[in-house]
C-alpha cells in the first residue's frame, strides 16, 4: 500500500510538470499584452519595452518557463504584475479561504448527499425515491447565482440571520469566518448534494440486486445491519470518485459562488489574473488548482481500494 | 417438518399477472432429502423462497400455506421470519462468488451468523466459524477466515458457504443449484461434502437443481417440476427406472447414458418449448408437447394424485407410461455408427505440437518472473477425421477453447503445424486463403455474446452466404430459409432479431450461420453449457444429423463428459494445455484410462441412481498456466502419481492400442488392473430392456 502511494505520488509529480509546460503555453499564447494592461493604452513602445525586459519577458520561452518553474519549486512564485505583491501569499491567502468554503460545502453536501442517496435506492420507485430524485435534477439545473440570491434574499435580507456579504478580511480563522461560509456553503451545497445523491441512489439501486444482499437478508439479519453492512460500504465506491473529482471544483471552480457572495477565494483570484494579463498569477493558481485535483483523486483511489478489496496495487 | 400445502404464488408485473407457482403441495421429513427438478422457468426457485416467504416486491403467495416444524410460515411476524431465515433454515447458492460480499472477509460473514442467531461474542463466533470450516474440511481455516471472497477458488467459497448455511444446525437446508457453477472435479467433492454433512447433521435438504445427475446422488425423493406445477413425485430409484409422468421420461430421455454401443443413436427429446406463465395452454400444461396425449388431457389440467407406494403423479395415463416407453424409444434413430468400424478414414485435419503463448499482461509481478508469456496451449497434436466427431474434455483451464481458437485462427499459435487436407494453414486467420477460411466455421459457448444483436436472424445467416458463396437475391433468400429449416427453426424468424429469441433458438441461429458456408469443419466450443436439458439433448440431435446429412467434421469441446462421449467419435482428455488421453471414444471410456481422464470419470454426476464410479477425487485446482508443474504436468493432483519419476520427467506418449494414446508414466496393463470406470446400474439395464 505504502509503495502505492509513493508510486502514485511521483506520477503526480510528473504529471504536474507536463501540466506546468501547458499552462506556461496557453498563458503565453492568450491574446493581449500584459505592458498594454500595466502602462495603458497610450504607453510609448519604449516605455513597454522597458517594462518587457523588466518582467523578462524578451528572454526566450524555454529560459523563461526554465526560470519559472525552479521558482515555482522553491516556493518564489514572482510578484503579481497588477498588485505587485507576492504571488505566493496571494494565493495562499485565497486557497486558505477556498479550503474553507470547500470543506464546509463538502461537509454539508456529502454525508446528507449520501444518506439521501442511500434512501433513495432503498426505496427505489417510491414516492421519497421520486421526490429526492426529481428534486435534486432541480438542483442540478439551478444556476448558483439563483440559487445563491433566493438564499440571500430569504436568510439574509428578509430573515436576518446571517450575512449577505461573505467578503472577509486577509487572515479570518474559521471559526470567526464561518457564520460567512453557512449562505455560500449551502449554494455549492444544493450543487454537489445533487451530484453525490443520485450516484449514491445508482450504486444502491445495483447493489441491491447482487446476490450477497440476498445472502445477507436471508441469513436473517435485521434490515439496519444489511444495510449498513453490507449495502452501503459497497454503494459507497462509485461515489467516493465522484466526491474526489468535487474537490477540485471545491477548491477551484466556484467563481459565481464567490462573486454573488463576494468571496474572496481562488476561483476569484484566477478570474481577475486572467482579466488583467497577470502571468504570474495566473499560473500560480492554475498549478494549485491543478495539484489540488490531482492530490483529492489520490486520496481518492487510497479510499477505494479500502472500501474494495478486490482491487489491490 | 416442512409441509408446503397447496402453495400458489403469483408475480404482478405491469402487462399481467403470471402464476408462477400453481397449487404445489410437498412435504418433507426429518433428515430427508428432497430434490426439486426442473428446467429453467419451471418456478423450482420461486416455489422454494416463496415457501420461505422470501419474494420480490412484485411477488405473492396466493394461496396455501407453508408449515416449517409446528409454525405456519404464512403467519410469523417478520422479526419471527428472520429468526427462521439462517435460525431453521440454512440456503446454500448457485453462485457462491456472487453469493458473498466481497467487501467482507469470509470470517466476518460467518461470524455474523453466530452473533445475530446463537447470541455469540466475536471471540465465540470466531471459534464456531472456525470449527465450522474444519466441518467442511477446509485447509488452513485460520487464513481461510482473514481472506476476501475473490481470493478463493469456487469450491473453497462454496465450503464457506455451506459453512454458514449449518451453522445454525437448522432443520432444514436449502440448495439452489450449489455445484451448477463448479467443476466437474470440484462438484464431485462438494457432492461428497454434502452427503457427508446430510449424515451428521440430519437435516432435511430440498435441493434445486436441473441436473439430474446429481440428483440421482443426492437426493431420496424427486419432485418434477413443469411450468409451475409440480408432475410427479417418486422416490429417486422410482424415478429413474419407471417415471410415471411422459415429462419425466422424456427429460431422463435427453441425456445421454455412458453406453459404449457402436451405433450413434440420437436421444430422446421434447418437442416445443416450455409454455410461458402468461400463457398457459388448457388442459394439462405438458398436453401440448406430450406425443401421447388424448382429447381428455386437454380439457382439464389433471391434479397430482396418489398413485400409490408414495408416489404422486399429475398425468391422466400414469398407467400406461411405462408401455410408452417403447413408443417413445422408437422415435429415436440410429445415426451412423462410432468411428471404430470405419478404419481408414482419411485424415482432415492435423495439429502437431501447436503451442499457444499469451502475452502476460497487468502488473503481476509473478507474471513478469516468466518473462511476459504464459503458455496456455503447450504443444497438442491431434487429429480430426473426414465427417467425424472429435471430442476435447477437460476442466476449465485445460485450454481447450484456446485449443479451437488456435486452429481456426482467432487466436494465433506461436508454434507447431495446423495442416488442412495436407497444406499447412498460417497461425492467423487474415493471412489464411479464402478456401482455408471458408472450411472452418464456429459455434460459440454464449450464443448471446456470438450474435450481433443488432442483425436479424436472416442477416446473420445470410452473412456467410453472400460473403462465401455470393449469393444474391432470391437465391439468398432460399438459401437461407433452407438453412432455418435445417435447423429446425420456423422461417418467419428470419426478421427476428437474437433478442426475441430463447436461448436455444439462439444457438441453433448460431449452428445455421455456421454451416451456412458449407464448411468442413465446425468447431463447437461449449455449444450446450449455457442451456436447459432438454434444449441440450435437442442440440445434440441436431448436431449429430446434421454430421450425417452433411458429412461435416465436428471438433466438439466440453467439460460435460457424457455429452463429448455421446457426440464423438474420439475424445482427447485436455489437462493444463496438453493432452493427456487420445483415442476413440469406446477405447477412451474403458479401461486402461489416463489417471485424469479416471478422475473426470468418477466425478461425472451419472443420471442413474445404481450407477456404480470410482471414488477418485482430485484435491485443490487446476494450476494457473503461470505454473506448469514439472515433469508430469499432472502429477500434484494426481491419485497415482509414482514419485520422482511423475516429478521430473516428462511422461512418454504411449500407445495402448493402434489409434489409443496416453500420457502416462504408468503402464496401460497396471492402470488397467484397478479401474473400471462407470458401471451403469440396475436402472439403466432395465430401461433398456423394456
């Protein structure tokens, strides 16, 4: 197991290299000049070619990706072009906050997603099951910023339990910043809950057909213990993978989330690199968005190979 | 001690409602062993776990009730019910991977048994689920009970499961089909296993099963089940000497006896299908397919009633079955003789020393030792004569079907000569000549997987033609309508698509497409094992009068003994990829035998209560191809194995007679002086006097 786990994290290395080579790429060949963004429209060339050899940026791509991604090792990740401060702290500061906000989402979405789920299959085609079914393709279908509004509209604005802004200032613990996280924490919430629940509500259903369920309930065991026993740890691996592949959308997708609720998270952070040219910051953040995901699929297949003996490394 | 009284079950589905199970009345004693008999669709399972009140949502005792010792099934609680499920009544399953969760070690599923009925600690029920493995003669129960269902063979699991089924010590023991998954070998120790325990424990046993073979060793009393109602009831040795339902004596008809008689006889069959639920015929439901029966058969459905000495059957003529014996035995036909007394039949087909090697693929590290290739044929010469029948047994592993593969070319050899007439034929299929591959043709195991569900029967048949023997228009069509005909299939099935067809249809579709190119060689690869008895014993028929008709060579593969020795008319008994015993089938089934081919011998359930077999039993499985034991690559599981000699050196290939070979460091006068194979009983001589 523990050779496993080395192997699987030096593919993840080496998967982060090839990851960084395209995303060093695709930063370079978006459209539009970072000088133009920095100095403005009506900067002279001179001015912008300063301003290039400056940011190095008229060495030649392999020098500069070369220079990049040491600095990325090491932990110096350049200073952002439009803040000029560190890209490092920036991002840290902000993954800090979107792991908060992705936990707490996850806490809400995945054990209610699974419970749900579980039920659901149990009682497939039944009114609970239709219900729970019908219900979460909804929520499937609603956009977050409507869904985050109707959320904010109601607790917010009419009731006035918790606040409409989740802005929290650099450095907020969790425990200070989580009456901000409840409202955007149930918007991802309704999403993932939807996924997670209907996969859930799959496996149960196929399980349930197996032979070993019969096995179990003809031995006589009492319905709690075929179902906790034997059904669900067996429902549970499809949806451990689904879980796994949320987490990278957790930590990094959620943009609307954090813009209806002005959340400063990662996803944020990325929308306003790209919008102002920032290279550095940009691929600061793509590659811990990246490393994130691929780290959760780890843990992931760590998970499934407990739940599922069969499969051994 | 169980009392089934007038038992109707009914499933709801959303077209209409099917009576599966209609008014079966049965009882058991104490230690009694009942066994439930009956093809697939017969409600032999319905009737068992609706007794036991296990039915799916849709399902419903209608009527009659069920009384397990003193308490009426019908009434108990579901608390009560599941203190009777696993408590009194202990069910062993046809699958028994399937059948355990494989996210549980086995110990843990065992033990949860203990705790939930015998109220144990975990310590306890660790020690009776230990106790209990040793019952069933487990090696090493201590690893046993640590492992996780897929780390075990078949019949180690289905030892668990027995396991846990008499864990209990219930009263009565469910068997639904437990050796219908295993290996000849593996079921003739798991049948042992079980005649053992029926001893020990006394419990009452109702065993499902459609092979009645292994009824005639298990079981005391038969219960024939059609079409949801139980025809007849008889004590097993009642049963199979003078059955009084016609249903009964044509499925006894459709399997075939280990006669060494000269003649190819074809068996007895049923003709038609078995009714479907929604669609019962008036009258007795057997009526329609019963070649004797009367107006009066088909005006009401007669009742199982007691014809006397504890027997029960539900036919309006019982009497006089007995004297349509003769009748029936008449519409069977003599369809050539055994290859013995045509000698000198040209050879068509010759292997020599075809070896077939796969690339190991996976991470294995075990596999990576044998530098990435196992050996999975290694090195098989045989023969196939002109409009002959070869048959190849062995137990799965033997590499029987990789064998076939090999010789028609799906499957490319790495070394040895397939010759065809003489010219030598390329490994693969696609640098072989048009002729080379239009002589060879195959049925496979699995007609479902073999036929493009998405082609009509008439394309799939009309594909060789026209590829073949271009064939166009109202030629193909002619053709292929002809072909249908042949293979006994009505010709309005051509639009059908494999979907709307049974099983059997299926593989006569199968048959039909591969002869449609007039091929000389069909290779068969397991045509029968996915099918009921009777469909079985049909396809043999077909089979065998299409030889005749068409002077086509059949390479015929099979794990079923009595079905290759029926077939052909020469076995060659495959082990770990080599041949062990080849000869003709007269020869091969009498003594001297290969110690293996001794073994299949005494593990083949015979349908004849009297029959008398060797008590040979081969321990463990076959070895993975990974690990060819050396010397004789049988010689770990082997009964007679001499020593150094079996362990190091290879056998010689030696001739017991003109056309007879084995493999075998023993010579044929001291094999031949303690064995004797299968002594057809009483039972057998009987039938045929008659």
């Amino acid at each position: 197991m523990l050779i496993f786990i080395a192997r699987r994290l030096a593919m993840v290395c080496v998967m982060s290299l090839v990851m960084s080579v395209l995303v060093f790429g695709v930063t370079q060949v978006l459209p539009g000049d970072v000088t133009t963004m920095v100095l403005g429209q009506f900067a002279t060339e001179a001015a912008k070619q300063e301003l290039r050899e400056e940011l190095g940026l008229t060495r030649s791509l392999p020098v500069q990706y070369g220079t990049w991604i040491t600095g990325f090792v090491l932990g110096d990740w350049g200073t952002s072009i439009s803040s000029q401060a560190p890209v490092f702290n920036l991002v840290m500061e902000r993954l800090r906050n979107s792991l908060m906000l992705g936990f707490v989402g996850l806490m809400m979405f995945a054990p209610l997603g699974i419970l749900l789920g579980l039920v659901a299959g149990l009682k497939q085609n039944s009114w609970t099951d239709h219900f729970l079914s019908v219900g979460s393709l909804g929520f499937i279908g609603l956009p977050e910023f409507v869904s985050g509004l109707i959320l904010i509209w109601v607790f917010a604005v009419q009731l006035g339990w918790l606040p409409a802004s989740s802005a929290i200032p650099a450095g907020t613990g969790f425990v200070d910043a989580f009456p901000k996280l409840i409202l955007p924490g149930v918007t991802v919430a309704l999403v993932g809950l939807a996924y997670v629940l209907r996969m859930t509500r799959a496996s149960t259903v196929e399980v349930l057909r197996r032979d070993y369920v019969r096995t179990a309930r003809l031995k006589g065991l009492p319905v709690r213990a075929v179902v906790f026993t034997h059904i669900l740890r067996n429902a549970l691996t499809p949806t451990v993978t689904v879980i796994a592949v949320s987490i990278g959308w957790l930590v990094g997708g959620l943009i609307v989330t954090e813009s209806v609720f002005g959340y400063p998270g990662l996803g944020r952070l990325a929308l306003f690199a790209i919008q102002r040219r920032d290279l550095p910051l940009m691929q600061a953040t793509t590659m811990v968005i990246v490393v994130i995901t691929m780290l959760a699929n780890l843990v992931a297949d760590v998970i499934y190979t407990y739940l599922n003996p069969t499969i051994r490394y | 001690m169980l009392r089934v009284s007038d038992l109707s079950i009914e499933y709801t589905t959303e077209q209409a409602v099917l009576p599966a199970v209609r008014d079966v009345s049965l009882d058991l004693a104490n230690g009694e062993s009942l066994g439930i008999v009956g093809e697939s669709g017969s409600g032999k399972s319905t009737l068992v776990m609706g007794a036991l009140r296990y039915l799916p949502a849709n399902g419903r005792v209608v009527a009659g009730s069920v009384h397990l010792k003193d308490q009426d099934l019908g009434e108990l609680s579901a608390a009560d019910l599941r203190r009777v499920w696993g408590g009194q009544v202990g069910i062993v399953y046809q699958n028994p991977l399937g059948a355990l969760n494989p996210s549980m070690t086995v110990g843990r599923q065992l033990r949860e048994v203990a705790t939930w009925h015998l109220n144990m600690n975990k310590r306890q029920g660790d020690n009776l689920a230990r106790e209990m493995l040793t019952k069933v003669s487990m090696p090493d129960p201590d690893s046993v009970l640590k492992r996780y269902p897929h780390q075990l063979s078949g019949g180690m699991l289905q030892r668990c499961i027995i396991a846990m089924a008499l864990m209990t010590r219930p009263a009565l023991l469910v068997m639904d089909e437990p050796t219908t998954a295993l290996d000849v070998t593996t079921q003739a120790v798991v049948l042992d296993l079980i005649e053992e325990l029926k001893a020990e424990f006394d419990a009452a046993i109702l065993y499902i099963t459609h092979d009645l073979g292994v009824v005639a060793r298990i079981c005391d009393r038969i219960a024939v089940m059609y079409a949801g109602e139980v025809v007849e009831i008889a004590t097993t040795r009642e049963l199979f000497a003078r059955p009084r339902h016609p249903y009964s004596l044509r499925l006894l008809g459709c399997i075939p006896h280990f006669d060494l008689g000269p003649q190819k006889r074809s068996l007895l069959t049923i003709p038609g299908t078995i009714p479907r639920v929604n669609d019962l015929p008036p009258g007795c439901v057997f009526a329609p397919r019963c070649t004797f029966a009367h107006e009066q058969c088909l005006a009401a459905s007669p009742p199982l009633v007691d014809i006397g000495a504890g027997r029960s059957s539900a036919c309006l003529r019982w009497a006089e079955v007995p004297d349509l014996i003769d009748v029936a035995h008449s519409e069977t036909d003599v369809l050539g003789r055994r290859s013995e007394e045509v000698p000198g039949t040209a050879d068509l087909l010759v292997t020599a020393d075809v070896c077939v090697d796969f690339k190991a693929s996976g991470r294995s590290l075990e596999w990576r030792r044998h530098k990435g290739r196992v050996r999975a044929v290694g090195g098989v010469s045989a023969f196939l004569k002109l409009g002959q029948t070869l048959g190849v047994v062995g137990e799965s592993g033997s590499g029987k079907t990789t064998f076939a593969r090999a010789i028609i070319g799906l499957t490319e050899r790495s070394d040895g000569s397939v010759r065809l007439r003489g010219h030598e034929l390329a490994p693969g299929l696609e640098a072989r000549s048009p002729q080379a591959v239009r002589d060879m043709s195959m049925v496979f195991q699995n007609p479902d997987a073999s036929l493009n569900p998405r082609h009509t029967v008439g394309q799939a048949v009309g594909r060789p033609l026209s590829l073949f023997r271009r064939l166009r228009g109202k030629a193909l069509e002619g053709e292929i309508e002809r072909l249908l005909h042949v293979v006994q299939l009505p010709s309005d099935y051509r639009g059908r698509y494999p979907g709307e067809l049974s099983g059997g249809e299926k593989q006569r579709v199968a048959i039909a497409r591969a002869c449609a190119a007039d091929p000389a060689i069909v290779l068969c690869d397991e045509p029968l094992s996915a099918l009921d008895v009777s469909v079985q014993g049909a396809l043999m028929n077909l089979l065998m009068r299409l030889q005749s008709q068409m002077g086509t060579s059949f390479l015929f593969i099979s794990h079923d003994l009595s079905a290759v020795q029926h077939m052909s008319d020469w076995i060659a008994v495959m082990y770990l990829g080599k041949i062990m015993e080849l000869g003709p089938t007269a020869e091969v089934m009498r003594p001297p035998f290969h110690p293996y081919t001794e073994a299949l011998l005494s593990a083949v359930p015979v349908a004849d209560p009297d029959a008398v077999q060797e008590g040979i039993r081969l321990s463990g499985a076959v070895p993975s191809a990974t690990h060819v034991p050396p010397g004789c690559r049988f010689h770990p599981r082997c009964p007679r194995c001499l020593g150094d000699q079996c362990r190091v050196e290879e056998p010689p290939w030696r001739a017991v007679a003109a056309t007879h070979w084995v493999y075998c460091h023993i010579l044929p006068e001291e094999l031949a002086s303690n064995q004797f194979g299968i002594r057809e009983g009483h039972a057998a001589s009987q039938r045929e006097e008659t």
